[in-house]
C-alpha cells in the first residue's frame, strides 16, 4: 500500500482543520511541564511527606510514563477505532485529569490524576499525528509535521507563561491550564472530518513497512528516546538550578522556560526548509549535537545569561529533533498500522522524558551542574554514534529527495510512484 493519504481524503484540507490539530497538538510535548514553575512552592506544601523532592518530580513527570505505556494501546485504538473518536475522547479526559489538581489535596492523588492526563496525552498525540499523516504527503507532509512540532512548541510559550503567573499566585494556579482542553474537544468534534479508507482498520498478516519492525524504526525510536530524555533535565532540574544559581522564583523560571519553547516553536515550524536536501541521519546527528552544546553551556554557566543561550541552542535541537523523527518514520510506514507505529515513537519519547529525572537523581547530589554535563555527554556521544553509524548509504535510509521530502514508500519497502 503506498504511503499517501487514504482515498476519499481531501487533497487540501480546509484551513480549520489544519488551525485545529495544531491548537490540539499545543497540549501534548509540555503537558507535564505546564506545572514546572510550580514545583519548589509544592515542595514547600508538602514539606511533611517522606521524599517530597523526588514526589513532585514525579508529579511532573510521570505523565511521561503513562503515556508511554499507554502509547501502544492508543495506537491500536486510532487503527481500529478511527483517529477522530480517539482524538476527542482524549481531549476530554486530558482537560478533566489534568484540571483535577486544582482539587486535590493529597500528593498520591495529585499523582494518580497526572497518569490520566499521561493516558490521555497518548491519545491526543498518536491521533493527531495520525490525522497529519493521513491529510498530507510528500513536502507538504514534512511542512505540516514542522508546523505541528511549531504548535508543540508555541503551546509550551503559552502554558509555560501562563503556568508561571499563576505559580506566581498559588502553586495550584497552572493545573488551570489544562482546563483549556475541554472546549478544543468540542471544536474537534465539529470541525475535524476523518478520511474515508479504502478498507476497514484491522490488524493484518501483513506488517509495518514490510518487516514487523524496521531496523530503522527502532533506531529512530532509540533517538526519540534519547533526546526528550536529555531535553526534559530542563523541565525538571532548571527551576531549582535556576533559585539556586540566581535566586530565580516561579514567575521568573516560567518565563526563562517559555523563551526555549518560542525558539523550539519557530524552529520547529521552519522544518521543512531546514531540512530539505539533508540526509536523515546527517540532519539527526547535528541535532544531538546542538542539544549536547546547550546542556554544556547550562552546566557551565556563571548566570542566567548564559543559561539562556543554553537554552536557545537546545530549543533549537528539540525544534528540529520531533518534525524529523516523524517524518522519518511516517514515511516508512503504510497507513493502515501508522497508529501504532507512530505509538512507538511517542512511547519511547515519553519514555525518556519519564526516566530523565530517574537517571539525573544520582548525579544531582553533586550539583545540578553535573546534571546538564552528563547529558551534555551523552548528546554528544549519541551525534557522534549516528555520523558514523549511517556514513555509508544504505538502501532503507537513503531519501533523494531529502529529509525534507523523504520518497514514500509501499508496504513493500519499494519505491511508491
């Protein structure tokens, strides 16, 4: 089956469509950092719990976790199911989970309603994403991805923003945030109409881009993986390096927090030209390699000026690391099991978003500078791994057309028309 949109879909989708998977994709990448500003006024709260530090990390992060175990069952889902019922499903419960902090008086119970918002952003992320997949093809495809990447980015600006003034107020205030959800599903319910199939979504004999799992999607899902978790030691570490750098409060850390997700979403929405002509992997390894210069100078730096270089670079990095790791995938995988393939990404990014925190613990006790230097290693090691793994061209990676406007192919893994 060629990699193209589904018969019957229409060949421009009207421009609300486009507007509304991009407000809707705006609640996924920073859903759980919406809160960061929040977290040392919630770790004065609780003060009294055992290991509050590490609890309202967790608070922070543990939609990541959700979402990757989650990601699979979404994906099987948005193929079975339908993209669009998924979708609006998940936009409910994402607005009602995630408002219920704003109640909650117990930090277990804060937790467990951080796994459904985990549970519901895999929905809203594998659909979308799907929806995009199944709309567009070929350089439009990879403009629209980056424009979506861009709306991830931008909703990070926004609730990052917003999070931080009414962490400024009551650490309480940012879970209001995801109250903004609930009428988003019902301008999905409205507006979004899902492409006719040229047969039912079942699981087939068949397989994904040929194989059960291509050695190149679970190279890419290995990069995924990766690089949220060297990008979320920003969410989770940078308030408190920041209050312990520069006496930074929550007001302060949102704002400085939101200046990377406006770099991320101008970076991210500019893709399809950064990426034209580039090879995947050549493009892949320069992104590491920006993420890792951004998490060096964070750990090197004297003040906030220089954590907000750091900052830029690694804004950049992530800008370019999630349009190109979905189009790399999408466009080697046919349509009929896209849901869950593209759930194998979003699992193994939220993957490392989870663990980041997990990882870093051992090493914060030496200074949050220590932190950001070993991800720094790590980035840099994983960009210097990808240039030599793919310095000659192999037949499955090779796109002539570019990173940006990768050949599509069939189930087969031949060359579509």
């Amino acid at each position: 089956m060629t990699d193209r949109p589904h018969p019957g879909a229409p060949a421009a989708p009207a421009r609300p469509v486009l507007v509304t998977l991009l407000l809707v994709s705006m609640l996924t990448v920073m859903a759980g950092a919406t809160i960061s500003p929040a977290l040392p006024a919630m770790r004065r709260h609780f003060a009294d719990v055992d290991d509050i530090t590490f609890l309202v990390r967790l608070v922070l992060t543990v939609p990541a976790l959700a979402i990757a175990v989650g990601a699979p069952v979404a994906g099987l889902l948005v193929d079975r199911a339908g993209r669009k019922p998924v979708l609006v499903g998940s936009v409910v419960l994402y607005g009602l989970a995630g408002g219920s902090g704003l109640v909650l008086g117990d930090v277990y119970a804060i937790l467990a309603g951080r796994v459904l918002l985990g549970l519901a952003v895999a929905g809203v992320m594998t659909a979308a994403t799907a929806l995009v997949a199944d709309l567009y093809s070929g350089p439009e495809r990879s403009r629209v991805l980056g424009l979506q990447a861009g709306a991830m980015g931008m909703g990070g600006v926004v609730f990052l923003s917003v999070g931080g003034l009414l962490a400024g107020l009551d650490w309480r205030g940012p879970f209001a945030v995801y109250l903004a959800a609930l009428p988003l599903a019902a301008l999905v319910a409205l507006v979004v109409k899902e492409p006719a199939r040229a047969e039912p979504p079942v699981r087939r004999a068949g397989t994904t881009g040929g194989r059960a799992l291509p050695g190149a999607a679970l190279a890419i899902f290995a990069l995924a993986f990766v690089g949220q978790a060297v990008f979320y030691t920003v969410p989770t570490q940078l308030p408190f390096h920041l209050a312990d750098l520069a006496g930074v409060g929550a007001v302060g850390s949102g704002l400085i927090l939101a200046s990377m997700s406006a770099v991320q979403a101008t970076v991210s929405a500019n893709y399809g030209r950064i990426a034209r002509g580039r090879r995947e992997a050549a493009l892949a390894a320069v992104v590491f390699a920006v993420l890792g210069a951004g998490a060096a100078l964070i750990g090197f730096a004297p003040g906030v000026p220089v954590v907000l270089a750091g900052l830029a670079l690694i804004g950049t990095g992530v800008g370019l690391l999630v349009p190109h790791l979905n189009t790399w995938l999408v466009a080697r995988t046919p349509a009929e099991v896209r849901g869950r393939t593209l759930s194998g990404i979003t699992a193994a990014m939220f993957l490392g978003q989870f663990l980041s925190p997990v990882a870093a613990q051992p090493l914060a006790g030496e200074g949050l500078d220590t932190v950001y230097l070993a991800a720094a290693a790590v980035a840099l090691a994983v960009s210097v791994t990808v240039a030599l793994a793919w310095r000659r061209p192999a037949r499955e990676e090779a796109a002539p057309e570019g990173a940006g406007a990768p050949r599509e192919r069939n189930a087969t893994g031949r060359t579509g028309a």
